[in-house]
C-alpha cells in the first residue's frame, strides 16, 4: 500500500501534497486513507501474527500506520525526491524487525489482552 500512496502523491502537485498533509490538517488525508483500508488488512495480518486479539490488532495497526504516516510526512518535507522504493524497502525491514520482536515477546504480549 506504501507504493500506492507514494505512486498517487508522486504524481500529484507537490504544493497540492503539502496542502494535503500538512501537520497543522492532522495529517487527516493520510488517516483516512489507512482508516479505509484497515479492514481490509485485518485478515492478512491476523493470518501472519495468529495470536493476535481483535484489540492487540487495533494497537498494532496504530503502530505500523503511524509509522508509515511519519515516513510518507518525513519524504515530503525532504523535497518528495528521495528514492522511495529505497524507503518502501526501509519500511519493510523496520516492520520485519519489529515483527520479529513482537514474536519474541509474544508471551509477554498476549498477557496484555
């Protein structure tokens, strides 16, 4: 989904885009757009990360689209000419990781129910 967003945006009037998702709007354009698509992620990532409850889920998908809201906000404050399959493929490895990390702590989490 990060590609499509930086594919839209790239495409896009970067005065428009900086409207769009300026900090003082909330960064609501961006928000939006993954509170759409969250139900729709749901199933695969709780295919991925099996012990995960709805609420644990709710938290982690905070998490990661947060990030990926900072990510996207970081790009076009830096001039929107960064390469960003370089930044998608950073974004994927930060979120292995943390994938990883949460897997083993896994005990640790499911206490948090």
């Amino acid at each position: 989904m990060l590609r499509t967003v930086f594919e839209v945006l790239k495409g896009t009037d970067p005065e428009i885009v900086k409207f769009a998702i300026d900090k003082q709007n909330h960064y609501t354009f961006l928000e939006e757009i993954f509170k759409g698509a969250k139900e729709a992620t749901r199933p695969f990532i709780m295919q991925r990360i099996k012990w995960l409850t709805d609420t644990q889920f709710d938290y982690y998908y905070a998490y990661v689209t947060n990030g990926v809201i900072g990510i996207i906000s970081q790009w076009i404050r830096s001039g929107m000419t960064h390469n960003t399959d370089k930044i998608e493929k950073m974004f994927v490895l930060l979120l292995e990781q943390s994938k990883r990390d949460l897997e083993t702590r896994s005990l640790e989490f499911r206490k948090l129910k």
